[in-house]
C-alpha cells in the first residue's frame, strides 16, 4: 500500500473521476497503481470542469520524479500506455500521482517498495 506523505490539493472532472475510479477498483491487486488512484480520487475537488491548468488525462506533462526531469509525458489510460513513446499509465504510481496537479506543486509518498518518492509538476499542456 503507498503512503502518501504530502497531498497538495488536486482536482478532476466528474468525467474522469467517475471512469477512473471504476478502472481502478477493476484493476485491484493487479496494477500497481490502482489502490493509490483510488485513494487519491477520494480526496479529490470534483467538478464539471477542472481548472485549465490541472493534469487531466491525455495531457502533455512535463515533471521531476526523484531527481530525474520528464519532458512531454503524455498520461493516459493503461490501453495507450508505452513508456518509450511518453505515454503513461495513470495506473502507475507516478501516473496516478500526476492525477489533478498544477505546475509548481508537488508530491511526496512511500510506495511498496518502502523508499520515499517524490514528483513535480513543471508544465502541462493540452
């Protein structure tokens, strides 16, 4: 189970909510990433819009994950998903950590495999 130690506010459309939340609770016990979408979806701000410049699906993010600089990650549903063409599934930890941020915050958690992580948002675009 991931422990998130830092939750900077998040936000998603009812959209995306309602559809993520269902993949998520199907992928149970088999993608990484499902309980923690689930978790963070629960504490999401959920509206008919999202503010424009929030992580949404099929956005372009730019972000830092523990010390490393992402450029143009685009994230997506575990369908689309290929790390080598920049696309990543929101069912992976760092996917459903990019959920619903905005550029200049950033999160920290343990995942299962006990070290701390932790991201940054830089840029988004559509």
């Amino acid at each position: 189970m991931t422990t998130v130690q830092s939750r900077p506010p998040l936000y998603v459309t009812q959209e995306e909510h309602d559809r993520l939340f269902d993949l998520a609770y199907a992928a149970l016990g088999r993608e990484p990433g499902a309980n923690t979408v689930i978790e963070e979806l629960t504490r999401a701000q959920v509206g008919i819009d999202a503010p424009p410049e929030v992580v949404r699906m099929q956005d372009s993010v730019t972000f830092t994950y523990d010390g490393s600089s992402y450029r143009d990650f685009a994230l997506v549903f575990p369908s689309e998903a290929d790390i080598s063409a920049h696309r990543i599934s929101v069912l992976t930890q760092v996917g459903a950590m990019l959920l619903g941020l905005r550029p200049g915050q950033s999160i920290a958690w343990n995942g299962p495999d006990g070290p701390g992580h932790g991201l940054m948002i830089e840029s988004v675009s559509r």
